[in-house]
C-alpha cells in the first residue's frame, strides 16, 4: 500500500494553499496502529480572472476557496505561481 502514497502525492495537491495528503494511524480499541492516509478535500473548478481576461482551471480545496474569496484571486495565483503550485 505505499506504493499508492507516491502515485497520488501530486494529483492531491491544493494549487492555492498547498495542502496536500498526510500520513497518519488508524487506532483501534486495543491500540493497534496502522497506517492511513488523510486526503484534502479537492475541488475542480474554473476561476475568471478579469486582470487577465481569461478562465482558468484549478484544482482547490475548500479552504482553499475561502481564501480565495478572503484575499481575492490574482493575489492567491501571484503566491501560488511563486510556490510553483499553478504554472504560467
């Protein structure tokens, strides 16, 4: 099952904040741990940006949405571009 940890890592990443998956355990009553994986809540979705007069796509999480409508877009895709989450 590590194996499917590598595959997904780049196909489950916030292209605002950067939120990506974690590892972390399942915990039984008798305190057996084993590995899991935490996924971010993604969305795709299309943004206009009027700066720029076009649509574009992202892959974002809900958060990731509030802090778009918080801080405005052009000003998320600057940081965002910078990170290297979203190219040019």
């Amino acid at each position: 099952m590590t194996s499917n940890f590598k595959l997904i890592v780049m196909s489950q990443l916030c292209q605002i904040t950067g939120k990506r998956l974690q590892v972390g355990n399942n915990v039984s009553h008798a305190n057996n741990k084993r590995k899991r994986v935490f996924l971010p809540n993604l969305k795709v979705k299309r943004f206009f940006i009027p700066e720029e007069n076009k649509w574009i796509t992202l892959k974002v999480s809900t958060h990731g949405m509030k802090f778009i409508d918080k801080k405005g877009l052009y000003a998320c895709l600057k940081v965002s571009r910078a990170n290297g989450w979203v190219k040019r």
